[in-house]
C-alpha cells in the first residue's frame, strides 16, 4: 500500500507503470519472473530485493512515458 498525493510524481509513475504492465502481458510475465527470482536471493534483505527491481521499473517507466 502507498499513500501519495493525486497528481504527484509518484503517483503519476505508478499510474503510468500499472498501466503499462496491464497492457503488456510479456512484461508482466518478466517482472513476475524477477520478483520471484529477487525473492528467493534476498528472502531477508527486503532493501536488496527492491534495488532488485528498479532497473526494471525504470525501463518500463521510460517506455509508458514514450522516452527513449
């Protein structure tokens, strides 16, 4: 759960990310993968695992925004 301000960055980006992964199903699939994967490496470095997944959030991040 996330609490954020409607509007904001953050919002937005989440907005834009959970759209994108709705609409890209190989996408979905990759991150699911990736969780899991960063799951069982990091079953108790909660930070390590979210590290884990950033690159991946940012690239889809820059394609919902239309960026190169």
């Amino acid at each position: 759960m996330h609490l954020t301000l409607v509007g904001s960055a953050f919002w937005t980006d989440h907005r834009a990310f959970r759209d994108w992964m709705r609409t890209h199903p190989a996408a979905m699939a990759e991150y699911a993968a990736l969780k899991r994967s960063l799951a069982e490496q990091y079953p108790d470095d909660r930070e390590a695992y979210t590290d884990g997944k950033t690159g991946f959030v940012e690239r889809i991040l820059r394609m919902a925004r239309g960026e190169p």
